[in-house]
C-alpha cells in the first residue's frame, strides 16, 4: 500500500545570497565529526553552509575561516549542539569568541516540479591475470543534475538570483529541503530559461537544470 508514500508537497529550492548575521558559539567537542554548541534558537538550521571566526587555540586554523553544512541541529533546553564534517580529533581548539556566520537562503518560488536524475559512479576495470573473469571497483560518484519545471515569475529574487548565476557562469551553493529531510550541495547552472514558453490561454512557464558539485549533505 502507498499510504505511507512522504508527500512532496511543501518541498522548497533554495539558492544561497549574501551572508547572515553571525551567530555567537558558547562550546566545542573535537573529534568527528565536530559537535558545536550554539545559544539556543539563533539564526542557524540544518542544511544551512556557515562560515566560521574567531576560534582560538594551536589548531584553531582547522575552523577559522572555513566553511560547512550544519548536520545532526539539536534542540536543548539551553544551548542548541549541531555538528560539522570537520575532523578535529586529538586538535587543540577551543571556543573563544567563536561565531558561525549562514549564508542568507533565497527561495525559487513557482516550482511545479524537481526530478533529480540520480547519481551514479564510474566503472573501474580491476580485470588482471588472475581473474577468472571480468572484474570492477566504483569510481567517484556523480551526483547528477537536477532539472525543474517553472512558471516564470520574473519578479522572484529567486528566479533572478539563478539566472544571474546563469549568465555569471557561478558556482553557487543550494538547498533542497522536503518534509523529511535538508541537502545542501553545490551546483552550477547549465540551462535557464532566458526567454519563457508562451501559449494561447496559458501562462508563462520554463525550465531549469543544475549540475550537482561534489557531494550532498544530507541534514
């Protein structure tokens, strides 16, 4: 039975803009993946790619000045904890004036569909004289591309923001979020509607596809 199906409505694409407010750190745990503390209910959610400063001790440089998808966002009753992919087992860094500083997501309204084409990897030949017959490893993972169906809202800061990506040939930061679960990933932007569909009794729509960069983090 299907009843169990997530529904995808209430799914939302985001593009990344200009940065937040940098919100305040009050505790790290090394190790890996690195767990951060955070005063509770500030400006920052999973999926989001925060920039970190200001942390302080022999190792501090491992953070400071990079940047990483919030994973694993939990609620405290004090301070909220989430962690990074950072690895900072047996490291010297400690909180100091730590801060966090999230991009600002801009949503891409009037979506009609988003249809990942899936990943897959390369085929690695391991066949040597030994073998008794064909033989294969998986390469690096390809991630896809994704490709969405739009009605054009040349107004939506959304829209704007991924055409100007377009025309710029930038590498852009996005997020993908369903009722379940947060990707981020990076993306570059292959094809944008320039110019819309147009039909008698009918609306403005277009199509849009990304390449997906590297990995997907899933929040």
């Amino acid at each position: 039975m299907s009843v169990a199906a997530q529904l995808a409505q209430g799914s939302k694409l985001f593009i990344a803009g200009s940065t937040g407010s940098p919100a305040t750190l009050t505790a790290i745990t090394v190790g890996y993946p690195t767990v951060i503390a955070i005063t509770g209910h500030t400006g920052v959610a999973a999926g989001d790619v925060v920039a970190f400063a200001n942390f302080a001790g022999a190792d501090a440089a491992l953070l400071n000045g990079q940047t990483a998808v919030v994973t694993h966002y939990a609620t405290g009753a004090t301070n909220d904890t989430f962690t990074v992919d950072i690895n900072t087992v047996g490291k010297t860094i400690t909180i100091g004036t730590a801060t966090a500083t999230p991009s600002a997501w801009t949503q891409i309204n009037q979506i009609k569909t988003i249809k990942p084409s899936g990943a897959s990897a390369s085929k690695l030949d391991v066949t040597d004289l030994n073998s008794t017959g064909k033989e294969y490893r998986s390469g690096l993972v390809d991630n896809g591309t994704v490709a969405c169906d739009v009605f054009i809202l040349e107004s939506d800061a959304g829209q704007a923001a991924c055409l100007a990506a377009f025309n710029n040939s930038t590498v852009v930061n996005m997020k993908y979020t369903t009722p379940a679960k947060v990707r981020t990933f990076s993306a570059t932007i292959l094809k944008f509607p320039t110019a819309p569909d147009g039909a008698v009794d009918g609306v403005q729509t277009g199509s849009f596809e990304f390449q997906i960069n590297g990995t997907i983090t899933v929040a």
